[in-house]
C-alpha cells in the first residue's frame, strides 16, 4: 500500500458520511412536514377568520333581538291604547291601528332578520367544527412524521459514528499538511467532495486529465509522502 492510500480510504469514509448527510437533509418526510405545517398555519388563519364572522354575526344578533324587543314593546304599548276604550276618535283610532300597523311589520321584518342571522351563526359554527376536525387531523400527521423524521435522524447519526470512529484509523497516519489540505479541497463545490485522486499512467483520476510529461517527472521525482496536486483540477494527487 503506498504512503498516502490511506487519504482515500478517509475520502472514501467522508463521500459515504455526505450521501448520509444528504439523505438525512432529504428525507421524503421532511417535505411531507414542511406540507403539513403550512396547512396548519392555514388551518388556523381560516378558523381565525371564521371564529371573527361569528362574532360579528352573534354581536349583530343581539343588536337585532334588541331592536325586535323595542319595537314589539313599542307595538304592544299601541295596542294597549287601541284597546284601553281610551281612544274613541275616529281619526285618532285610524292613527294608531297604522302605527301598530307598521310596528308589527318592522318586527316581523327584524325577526327575519335575527332568524338569517342566527342561520349565518350556525353555518359559522358548523365551519368551525369542520376545521377543527381537519386541524386535529394535521396535528396527528404533524406528530408522526417528526417521530418518523427523528427515527430515521438517530438511525443516520449511528451510521455517521460508526464511519467517523472508522475514518481515524487512516487518517491518524497521514502528515498534518495533506490534512489540512484535503480538508480545503473537500469544501470546494466544484470537486463534489472528492479532494484526493489516484494518479495512474500519467492521468488525473479526478479531471481525466493526461499531465505534461515535464510536470509528470517532477511528481514522480518527488518523496512518496510530497504533497502533489493536479494543475488542472487542483486535487491531491496519489500516486
């Protein structure tokens, strides 16, 4: 095995820790959570919404079982003066059967009212308890993909020990500097994790690259342990 093999038996363990990384960050649950949330949070706008109209509407229908009140007051006190034996004049008789006349049918019209009112109540409140249903149902959804979400975390995480305790056994051979540099390489975006590559007939496993043959020599002239890197790509280079 040469010197520096063990830099990609460490690569090897930090490519699989990324698939893991990325599972987890992928998990289909997880678009599935972020789904239900919003529709909770529209759950609750739309029942904030409907639990406002019924209150509107329950405040309108006692302003209007008021006005029924006033007015049915209003009307029994004309009939008790059209009835008293108080009232003989002609005229004045005629006057108060219109009153009342009229009183009754404003009350008739505001019980109408208060009745739609108390439907529109109804309606609201029936809306209500539909939501509710639907948010008790997305409150149970919510629930089980984070358990789902947390079962499949702590089943990746043991994973990611298992290659981290794994990966310090080469990496504890390799000189601190391809450490180091490694390290760089591998937070680059464009070479995808893979920061060190074999070297073999004068090509760069990484870009698929032939190198020059004076830059060739120079890399094959240096120790087993040089730090060498490909001039296209700029990987580690393991000969």
């Amino acid at each position: 095995m040469a010197r520096l093999d063990p830099l990609l038996e460490v690569q090897s363990f930090d490519l699989q820790a990324d698939r893991l990384g990325e599972q987890r960050a992928g998990l289909p649950e997880r678009q599935a959570l972020t789904a239900c949330t919003a529709e909770i949070a529209n759950n609750d706008r739309l029942q904030a919404g409907a639990r406002e109209r019924r209150d509107d509407l329950a405040r309108r229908e006692r302003e209007v079982a008021g006005e029924v009140s006033t007015v049915a007051a209003g009307a029994k006190d004309v009939e008790g003066r059209l009835y008293s034996g108080e009232v003989t004049a002609p005229k004045e008789l005629g006057t108060l059967q219109e009153e009342l006349r009229l009183a009754r049918e404003k009350q008739a019209g505001l019980e109408e009212r208060e009745l739609e009112i108390m439907e529109e109540v109804e309606a609201q409140e029936a809306d209500l308890r539909r939501l509710a249903g639907l948010r008790s149902e997305a409150d149970t959804q919510n629930e089980a993909l984070r358990a789902a979400i947390g079962d499949a975390e702590k089943k990746i995480d043991a994973e990611l020990e298992v290659l981290a305790t794994q990966r310090e056994t080469p990496l504890a051979t390799l000189p601190p500097d391809f450490v180091e540099t490694y390290t760089t390489l591998r937070g680059k975006p464009k070479l995808a994790g893979k920061a060190a590559v074999h070297l073999r007939a004068g090509l760069c496993e990484g870009c698929r690259v032939s190198l020059p043959r004076v830059d060739l020599s120079r890399m094959l002239a240096e120790p087993e342990e040089a730090l060498i890197r490909c001039p296209h790509c700029t990987r580690l280079l393991v000969r």
